[in-house]
C-alpha cells in the first residue's frame, strides 16, 4: 500500500471516528442531563450537532449499503469497440475478474446466469480466483457452467500464487472447460477471421514483450494480465485491448474522489474503466467477489462488475 493511500485510509477513519465520537459525547451529555434535571449546555443545541446527526444517519446508510446491498448487486458494462482488424464479423467477449470465492457462495450463481445470459462468443478471467484453498470446488463448478463457442480462457492472480496448494493449470482449471493460458498465446476464429489472445500469470515473464512480438500485427490482439502494470510497456506491440482487474475500482469509492486505496503500482491513475494508452485500450473490472480479511467485506459506490466488449469491423 502506497503512502497516500494509508494516508487516505487513516483521514477517513479519523473523520469517521470524529462524527461517531461526536455523536456518543451529544448522548452522554443529554442522558446525563436529563438525569440530573438540568439543563444541557448550549453547545448540544446548535448546528453542530444537527449536522453530525445528519453525517451520522447518512453513515448508517451508508453501511447498509455497503455491507448488505451492493456486494451482491452486479453491474453488467457494455463497451463498444471498432477496429480495422475486422473485416466481416464482430466478437462478443465477456470479462469477469476477482472472484474471491470463499466457502459460502455469494455472487456465483448471479455470475452464471448473467454471462450465459449475455450469448458470448469469448470468456475471459483475470485472475484472484479464491480466497481460501476450500473455495476451489466452488470456483471450478463456476467456471464449468459458463458457456461460449470460440473459448472460454483464463490467468491467475496476486492471490493464486499464495494459496496453500499447488497451483497448475491442471488443478485449477481442470473440467472447467478454461484454458489456462500463462505466457502464451492463442489464435481464435470466427467465421473465416482469426484474433489473438496472450495471457501472462502474476507475475508477468521477463521476456512478454518477445512473446508479444510474435502476434501478426494485421490481427485484432488481447492481452490478459491480472494487474494494469504492462499498461506503459506495450509501445511498438500489437495489444488493442488489454483487459485486467486487481484493483476493484478500490471497493470503496468516495463521491467526486474515487478510490483512496487500488494497491496498484500506478495508484489512481487507472483504478477502473476503460483508458487509452496509444493504440491500446486498457480495461480495468471492477471484481466480482471481495477482498479477503482484514479487509472489510464491503463495497460502496462500486458494485461488482461483469464487462461486455462488443468488438466490430471500423
């Protein structure tokens, strides 16, 4: 976590801890008050408080929302792409990213329903898969439901890489119908037209920029990677969409602000959404699940989220 975000985290705690703060001392002072039968001091009538009292409410709805409304509330983003490297047909590739499964299902069931939903032609997975070693069977049971025609292709994540199995492509995406792709790359077809899809684990090869060089230049070309890292590496190879998660669009997101805390390597400068770095279009998702302990489990002004590209000929 950089500076500015524990910064961020410890500014809005303290604000946090003042309203509440506030608010316990206004109801000592009035129970204390109305006990002894005396009159309260001026202060505990004032505008102050009447405006702690309305951040105070506003805090408690805020929560509901945060921890029971919004985790389970998937937002499905529709973008839309033209590229010159179509010439006859369109693709339809849906994003999911961050699943965290845990043992208890949460929003999986949703994720299944509104990707099959969706008639793609391509799934990819961004990686951060699980949140416990447990959760595997559910993740795997997830994956093996959705359903595309042309390829269904995956890549792990900062959290894959520190659960307490051994992590393959054998065991994690086995019987799910994923292909597991790390530092490799794959041509797809549609009706008579190939693109390219590359995907690198976390953490990315030393060697990515050979293995990108080797996808044809004249072809529509997206690159999987679970951290928006690589976004200013790309110059001179053929990436025209780079699609990735990690962030979460920060879980929680202030008004007019964003994210304080993406724990990216660039901080704000991508934490969510679709940007353009030269000839490529970098997309962040926002995640499906959420982070493990001791993070909360919350999400506010950032619901999970599940990408649709509709690409199409220029």
């Amino acid at each position: 976590m950089k500076l500015s975000e524990i910064f961020a985290v410890l500014l809005i705690l303290a604000v946090i801890g003042a309203i509440y703060g506030s608010e316990l001392i206004y109801w000592i002072v009035r129970i204390k008050c109305k006990v002894a039968k005396s009159k309260c001091p001026q202060l505990f009538n004032s505008r102050y408080f009447l405006i702690v009292h309305i951040f105070a409410i506003a805090g408690i709805l805020c929560f509901i929302d945060g921890f029971f409304i919004e985790p389970g509330w998937i937002e499905v983003k529709r973008i839309e792409l033209e590229t010159d490297k179509l010439k006859n047909t369109s693709l339809r590739v849906v994003l999911f990213s961050d699943t965290h499964c845990e043992t208890k299902a949460r929003n999986e069931q949703k994720l299944i329903e509104i990707v099959n939903s969706l008639k793609p032609d391509v799934i990819v997975f961004t990686g951060d898969m699980l949140n416990a070693p447990e959760a595997l069977p559910l993740f795997q049971n997830t994956l093996k439901q959705l359903q595309a025609p042309l390829g269904k292709f995956a890549v792990t994540g900062n959290y894959d890489i520190h659960l307490d199995f051994v992590l393959t492509k054998r065991n994690l995406f086995f019987d799910t119908g994923f292909e597991g792709l790390s530092a490799e790359t794959v041509a797809v077809k549609k009706e008579g037209e190939t693109f390219y899809i590359t995907g690198f684990n976390v953490p990315y090869p030393e060697n990515f920029q050979a293995i990108l060089r080797d996808v044809p230049s004249d072809r529509f070309s997206i690159l999987l990677y679970h951290h928006s890292d690589l976004a200013e590496s790309l110059k001179g190879l053929n990436v025209d969409l780079y699609l990735s998660g990690h962030t979460h669009g920060g879980q929680v997101r202030l008004p007019f602000y964003g994210a304080p805390v993406t724990l990216s390597k660039f901080g704000k400068k991508y934490e969510a959404g679709l940007y353009a770095i030269g000839q490529t279009k970098l997309y962040v998702n926002r995640g499906i699940g959420l982070e493990n302990k001791p993070a909360p489990k919350v999400r506010f002004l950032c619901r999970p989220e599940i990408t649709v590209f509709e690409i199409k000929p220029k």
